[in-house]
C-alpha cells in the first residue's frame, strides 16, 4: 500500500497542506478531488518525488519512505502524470517515451534504436493513439500529446500511476479508451490515483474518493456514497443549487429574432468538402459539439481572424466583416477565450493588471502613455466582478489557479464588451465552484445580450447551458440540435458521421 501520512507542506505566505493523509491499495481507484489550490496537485507531487513533504510521513508496504527526486519515486513504481504537458516537442513519439532511458551503443546515445520505436508502438496501440511512433510531437494535437504521456507511465511498469486531470485535453472517445485503460490497470494490480474536476468521471471510475478542502481532508467517500452533491458539499463546504446557471427565461425566447452573427459557407482550407453555415442571436448560447479533429477550433479561429478564410462570409448585426488577424476580429467585436489559455491567453510573467488591460491599452493612454490608475481600475473592478481569487492584481497571473486564471482571460475580453465571444474548452482544468462561477458569468453575458459561441468536449456542459447544439464532423456541420433534443446519443451520433434526421 502507498500511504501519506499527516503530511503537511508550506510555501511562502501559504499553507499547500495541513495534515492531510491518504492511502491507495494495489488494485484500486482512488479519486482526489477539490477546488484548484485545494493542495491536490501538491500531494501528488509529494508522493512522486517532485518536493517532500515538510511535515509527516509517505510509507510504501508498511515502510517509511522519503524520495529524493523523481527517479528514486520511479524506480519504487510511482510515476505521476503531470496536468501540464511535460514532453519535448522536437522528439518524436518514442523518444519522448524513452527520454532518460535510451538505448546507448559504446556509451554514447543511441536514438535511431528499431527496438525503442517497436516498443513505443506496443503502448501507444494500446492507448489507441493513431500515428507512428516516429511522428514529432510537436505535429501532434493536445489530446495525442497526453495519449503520449500516458505510454510513457505504461512503459516504467508502474505500480502506482497517478493521472493529474489526464481527460482535459481528450475527446469523449480518446476519454473513453484511457478508462479502458484504467480498469487494465487495476485488474493488473496497478494502484491508481485520479485527479479530475469532471464530477462524473469520478462516479464512474472511482473505488473510494478523498476530498480535500483549503489543504485539509475534507471526506472520504466509499463507491456507494459517491454522489455529485457530496462530492461538491465537501469540497465547496456548501451546496451549489444551481449549477449550470442557464436561466431559459419565459417571454424573451428570440428564436424568430434576426441573427446578431452570420457565418455562410466559412471554408479555412480548401479541402473542405463543405463550407460551414450557421446563425447566432443576441442573448443565445449556441454549443458546439465534435470528436478532436471536428474542425471546431479552426472554426473558431477562422472567425477570430487567426486563421486565413478560403472562402465564405462573416457578419455581425447586419455589416460583413473580414478579419484578417486577431486585432481585427477585437476591433469588430469578436472575442476568443482559447483552448489553452496558458499558452494562447495569458502572458504568464505579467501581472493580473497587465494581462486584463492588454487589450484595451489603446482605450487608456494619453499622449502614447498608459494611464496606470486607469489600468489598476479596470483591473480591480474586474477582480471583483469575476471573483478572482487573488489579494493583488500586481501578482503574476501565473501563480493563480486555473479557474481564476480562464477568469483573467474572460476579464479581458469583458473589459472590451464583445458582441461575439467564442469560448473554446471555457472549463478546461477548472474545479468545481470555478466552473459554476464561469456558467454564471455566460448566462449573466447572454441575459446583457451577447452572442456566446461554445466549444466544449464535455457533454454535460454542453446539455447544461446551451440554447441550441451545432455538431461537427471531419470539418463540416453535421446538423443542429434544439435544446429539447439535446442527448448524449443524439450528439455522438451526429459527431461520429450520422445522418441528421
């Protein structure tokens, strides 16, 4: 049994963990759940020789254990697979599974070894990750790269696997085979720890779950206790009533109201087979729906001026548009929030103020300079009208949460009053009570009369707060689903090439 005893660890101005204990038997699936800074992701790295433990004890089969690093953790079993990718981009597949255990000839690296390609192979098929083990990771999506992750785990022969919200970048059916996998584990023997804020994965994979509230246990629930209000009352200490904020209001249904956004046969490449058509009113929330390589993002980007159109039109309130870059989809009235928002959303290393005021910098300046209380303004009345946990805004957004740094990037674009906001993956990695907060925030957007676009993989999400459901498939619309339709199996049956009926 692997065992955290009373562990406690502190960083500068805050207590990560305060006592907090955990166990996971071989064979056996144990969710860790809780609020982003709940001191999930602390706990694990404690456990898999990424930091120790300033306080308590970690056993492994009853004996007292302390790692060094991540390579004594590994060489016990222990390997933790990191939320945030952690592979180089320039290797191919095999060699990013293999780093730090390559072949060597003579002493010296051997990289072109067949025998590591043809391994890889055997964990990557068994993943279902469909490209060669010789293909660069770098000319892989986010989901493939996880897959990528994952094998490495596999091929260490781990006793115990830990998986750090491993479903955020996957699609339902790359999600679908990893609990495949999952179950492998345990019948092989494997202990597994789960870390997801996806509610409905830990009722579906979970033998027990810990929960863990401001760094402190907080519960721990058996398989037949395991329910979706126990699981948010513990770790939010409180019920949430209502927690996809969509508020169908009686009287104001605008289905028969003139399009505030127009797109018509949108083509981002010519090998389109299809251009893709459809409307969004003001005040509406339309879904969008589709397996990974749907053509969702391209879409997105296509109309937010990051990607080149091939052909089609763009309208908004009646005026076509053609933004040929981001600056100009913004000064149109179109707003992005990314799928991955560390990347593509934030400037990491700069303050809360400067990432919420960068695009609006135009708005405050007098004589080409930045009005600095003009900025620390917008950013304050942002911070508490998002409820952004944080005691400064001069603090890099960096070292915030994920909820609270999807906030900071939705804090942006608010501060501009976008007519168009396109949310890609808006609850990626985001716990329970952040998520609850950001579908507040689109239903209050779209009650003001914004017209919200959102992509999401999550079907629940996307059950719980659209208006109506637009599903791709191979980079085209496959069809359309009205809110009273909407199901799991009408959606996948349309996103796995179904015909609409």
């Amino acid at each position: 049994m692997l065992e955290a005893v009373a562990v406690g660890k502190s960083f500068p101005g805050v207590q990560a963990l305060d006592g907090v204990s955990l166990h996971v038997a071989p064979g056996e699936v144990v969710s860790v759940v809780g609020e982003n800074g709940a001191g999930k992701s602390t706990l694990m790295k404690i456990l898999a020789g990424v930091q120790g433990p300033d306080v308590g004890t970690l056993r492994l089969d009853g004996q007292d254990v302390r790692f060094a690093d991540v390579d004594a953790a590994q060489q016990a079993g222990i390997v933790l697979i990191h939320q945030e990718l952690n592979l180089a981009e320039s290797l191919d597949v095999a060699a990013n599974i293999y780093l730090g255990r390559e072949p060597r000839t003579a002493g010296f690296l051997n990289l072109v070894a067949a025998r590591i390609y043809d391994d890889a192979e055997v964990f990557t098929r068994r993943l279902g990750l469909d490209c060669s083990s010789r293909t660069r990771v770098s000319s892989l999506s986010l989901g493939q790269r996880q897959l990528v992750e994952i094998a490495r785990a596999l091929s260490l022969r781990s006793r115990y696997i830990i998986f750090d919200e491993p479903t955020s970048s996957l699609t339902e059916r790359e999600t679908a085979r990893l609990f495949d996998v999952v179950r492998s584990l345990k019948a092989d023997g494997v202990g597994v720890l789960y870390i997801s804020h996806r509610l409905h994965e830990v009722r579906e994979l979970s033998d027990r779950v810990v929960v863990l509230r401001d760094g402190k246990n907080a519960g721990d629930l058996k398989r037949e206790e395991i329910t979706h209000q126990a699981l948010v009352q513990r770790m939010v200490g409180r019920e949430l009533k209502q927690f996809f904020h969509r508020q169908h209001r009686t009287g104001t249904d605008n289905s028969q109201a003139a399009p505030l956004v127009e797109v018509r046969d949108l083509r981002w490449s010519p090998k389109q087979r299809d251009g893709i058509s459809f409307d969004v009113r003001a005040g509406e929330i339309v879904g969008m729906a589709g397996l990974m390589g749907a053509g969702r993002t391209e879409t997105a980007e296509a109309l937010f001026g990051l990607r080149r159109r091939a052909s089609g039109t763009i309208k908004i309130a009646g005026r076509e548009i053609a933004p040929k870059s981001p600056r100009d989809a913004v000064d149109e009235g179109v707003a992005l929030v990314p799928e991955d928002r560390r990347a593509q959303g934030l400037v990491i290393d700069f303050s809360i103020r400067e990432n919420i005021s960068l695009p609006s910098l135009e708005r405050m300046q007098h004589l080409s300079l930045v009005d600095r209380r003009a900025e620390s303004t917008l950013a304050n009345d942002s911070c508490t009208r998002l409820a952004v946990r944080t005691t400064d805004a001069e603090k890099a957004v960096g070292l915030l949460s994920g909820g609270n740094q999807q906030k900071v990037v939705l804090a942006k674009w608010l501060a501009r009053s976008p007519k168009l906001l396109i949310l890609d993956e808006p609850t990626r990695g985001v716990d329970v009570g952040a998520k609850a907060d950001i579908y507040a925030l689109m239903d209050q957007l779209a009650g003001q009369g914004t017209a919200i676009l959102m992509i999401s993989s999550d079907l629940e999400e996307i059950m719980g707060v659209s208006d109506r459901v637009l599903v791709m498939h191979e980079q085209r619309l496959a069809g359309e689903l009205p809110r009273e339709q909407l199901t799991e199996q009408a959606i996948m049956h349309l996103a796995t090439g179904g015909t609409a009926s």
